[in-house]
C-alpha cells in the first residue's frame, strides 16, 4: 500500500489551487490524501465541499491583520487539533503551500516529526514559508519560479513550475487549437489575492478602450468574485 499524504492549504485561490492539483494527481497515482484547511474564508468552501477523503477545519486565524483578540488562543487550538489529526492520519509527509492557514499543521507535523515539503506559487517567499523554514526543520521547497531559491539560503528548493489542475491544463490545450484555427488576439488578465483589485482598477479601462479599437481583439478577465459587476 501506497504511504499517506496530508495536504495543507487555504485562504485564497492561489494557494488552494496548487495544492488540489498535486492532490489529484497523488489520488489519480493511488496514495491515500487527506486535507487541512482553515475553514474560514469562503474561497475554501467548494473545496471543502467537493474532497470525499479525510478533512480537517482547523478554525485558525490570521493574527497579524486580525482585529480580533482571540485570534491568537484560535491558532493555538488550531495546533492541537492538527496534531491530532494527523496522529490520526500518519501522513509519511506533509505538504503545504504557504499562508497562515499552513502554520498550525505545519507545526503540528513538525512536532510529530513528519517531514515538511512546501510549494511556494509566487516569486517573493511568504512569510509564514520564511518562518517555517527557519525555525521548524524543513525537508524541502518547490518553488514556481528558477531565482526563488536565492530567498532560501541554507534550505533544499526544488524548481517545479506552478502545479496545474487536469481540467485547465485541457482548457489550454483546447485555447490552443483556437488560437491557430483563426486570427484572433487573445490576452487573459489575472491577479492573486482575491483578483488583486488595484490592477483590476488600472487595466480595466485600457482593455476596454483596445477592444473597442480591434475586433479581433478577445480580453479574459479573471477579476475575483467581488468585482464581477464592476
């Protein structure tokens, strides 16, 4: 039998959909998966809904932005409950793509002496990765990006690329044949953090005014799901 895999993710798109595409693939090859989220933001909750293995909502907490004084007691009781999940679950590895929704399973791990592999999506470490690597013994990072090892020093990286799920890798493969069938000029927009509103605000007008100057041009807009109707 194949050895077991925690996933730990959260908090936004950008680090739950890497973490569901390394999680298909582990399932697609026949490892038992289970998964830790925090359960608290509502870009976890399709995820939540759709995974039929083990799963934990470990209620924790943003403390650094957080307002609420009870934040840091809701991080704590994170930390036991991931222990014991995963003292339940005897994962062979853990592995978490970064936020403040992978702290408490990665201490928690780190406590029972599971091995930690991290996947960083972005070019700049996160804090919660720099942390963690830091202070808790971590066995590697795969990074998306070649440079961002030189963040990392003293610490294993791997340069993989950004994982991507089945269905988008399909979706570009059908863009593709598309693209060649006709002569239309396609751009796609796309930002992190909730569609990162700041760029939505300055690219906006200036797609609108190209679109209307060339038909042949086509925009894709992935804007976040609160500034649809903007």
């Amino acid at each position: 039998m194949k050895p077991s895999i925690a996933i730990a993710c959260g908090g936004t798109g950008g680090h739950i959909h890497p973490a569901m595409a390394v999680a298909d693939l582990l399932l697609a090859e026949g490892y038992p998966v289970s998964l830790i989220l925090s359960g608290t933001r509502d870009a976890e909750q399709k995820t939540a809904d759709a995974w039929k293995g083990p799963l934990l909502k470990s209620g924790t907490r943003q403390i650094r932005k957080s307002l609420n004084p009870r934040a840091p007691l809701a991080v704590l009781w994170a930390i036991v409950k991931c222990f014991r999940f995963l003292k339940q679950q005897r994962p062979a590895v853990l592995f978490a793509t970064g936020g403040y929704t992978c702290f408490p399973p990665v201490v928690a791990a780190r406590c029972l002496r599971i091995p930690v592999v991290f996947h960083e999506a972005n070019s700049l470490v996160g804090s919660a990765i720099r942390q963690c690597t830091k202070y808790l013994n971590i066995a590697a990072v795969a990074t998306s990006f070649e440079d961002t090892f030189q963040q990392l020093p003293g610490v294993k990286t791997v340069f993989t690329g950004l994982p991507l799920r089945q269905h988008v890798l399909d979706s570009l493969a059908k863009a593709r044949k598309v693209s060649k069938s006709n002569d239309t000029f396609s751009i796609l927009v796309t930002g992190g953090s909730q569609g990162a509103l700041g760029m939505n605000q300055l690219i906006t007008p200036v797609l609108a005014s190209l679109a209307k100057a060339d038909p042949k041009v086509r925009i894709l807009h992935q804007c976040g799901p609160n500034h649809v109707e903007t």
